[in-house]
C-alpha cells in the first residue's frame, strides 16, 4: 500500500513506517502532500490520509478540499480519509476522522474504507497459514487460530513472498522494512527473524518455512538450495 500522507504525518518517518505502511505490510512510498503540490499521478498511491494544514507560506502545499478534489481528477480511487473538525474541507473524503487520533482507529478506518471499495487484499499461503498482511496475522488453515505480528514482522513476511523464490539479503531487508542504507552494522534484521521464528516454526531450531539460505533469507519451499539455520 503507498499512501499520502498530510503533513502532520508525512513529517514523522516512524508514524508513516511504523503504522501505515508497516501495518499494512507494504512497500513504503509517502509521499508529502507539501513537496507534491498536489500536482503528482494519483496512480502512485493507493490511498490518502490529509490533516487541516491549509497552504504553507510558499503556497506550495495546497488547501485540503483542493487537494482531494485534484487527487480524485487525477484518477484515485483509493480512500481518502480526512483528519480534523471541519468536514467540509474534504468535500471528497470516504471518512471524516477527529483529532487526537489513535492509530488502532486510523487503521481500522483504513481497512473499512478500503473493503468498502472492495479493495481488500487476498489472504495468500504461507505454509500451514494464511497470511493477512493487513490485520498484522497469520491464520492456521486447519483450526483459525490466530498468530499476532508486529507491523515489521509482517513486512519482512511480505517482503519475502514478493521475491517469489529469490533469496532476499540482509540489506535488502533493511532497505524495504527499515529504510536503512546499505552496510549499516546492525543485528536488527536478525533479532527479528529469530522472534518470528519463535512464533512461527513448530521447532525454531529447525526452521521449515523461514530459512537462512546462503546470502540472505527466504520463505520454505520458495528458494533453490536452501539451508535450514538461522
């Protein structure tokens, strides 16, 4: 999922990974509604979350209820969901949400307003389980029980399954779900491998479906040559 953000939001990097993007276990790509101009394709973005902040003092960030109206011409059919008291402001919003707000509610918003697009993602197999990227879960196919993943856990799932196969390295984990440079010292990548592990596997010692294979990791029964191990 790519989302606008407002820029209440778009100014915090860890809001837009840690919530939006992270919980929604997608590639990260906000985009701020200042640096736009509103001026971007709206094929670049999934959906939008706008606050009240009215034009800057260059004029470069416009007013909400221009933003929306220029998002929906330029082709979003995405939600948009709107953040402050005046509702008439986001004449084009799919809810109208008031601060302070929690992020349990801007995302149970979220996934409302995007299953009443029909825009819900499948729930795609990841071994025993289905994975629900979205709700931060894995589901047992055989009796529904339910295991919780933190927003980054269920990135670095999603970012797996999207390499079909390849193996996936350590950096390329750090730039997608941490937005780390290449290089960076640091056992991040690796401490939440072994916690996911810990929820995951039958035997975390003897990982099946979340392997280390030369170079990086993978998804079991997804890449070549694979080395069970941590």
């Amino acid at each position: 999922m790519r989302a606008l953000l407002g820029e209440q939001f778009a100014a915090s990097a860890d809001f837009a990974a840690t919530t939006v993007t992270g919980a929604a276990a997608a590639e990260a790509a906000v985009v701020r509604a200042a640096a736009s101009g509103g001026t971007f394709a709206a094929a670049i973005i999934d959906d939008a979350i706008l606050d009240e902040t009215g034009p800057d003092e260059t004029g470069g960030n416009p007013a909400p209820e221009t933003l929306c109206g220029r998002l929906r011409g330029s082709g979003l059919d995405g939600p948009i969901l709107a953040i402050g008291e005046r509702a008439d402001r986001f004449p084009d919003a799919d809810a109208m949400l008031r601060p302070p707000i929690r992020i349990g509610v801007l995302l149970t918003s979220l996934r409302a307003a995007l299953a009443r697009r029909g825009q819900v993602r499948p729930e795609p197999d990841l071994g025993p389980y289905r994975f629900d990227p979205t709700g931060l879960r894995l589901i047992h196919a055989d009796d529904g029980r339910e295991i919780r993943l933190t927003a980054k856990e269920a990135a670095i799932l999603r970012h797996l399954r999207r390499q079909e196969g390849e193996t996936v390295s350590r950096d390329s984990l750090l730039d997608a779900v941490w937005g780390y440079a290449s290089g960076v010292a640091t056992h991040t990548v690796e401490t939440h491998i072994y916690r996911l592990r810990r929820k995951i596997e039958a035997d975390p010692a003897r990982p099946a479906l979340l392997l280390t294979v030369p170079g990086g990791y993978a998804l079991g029964g997804q890449a070549p040559d694979q080395e069970k191990g941590r």
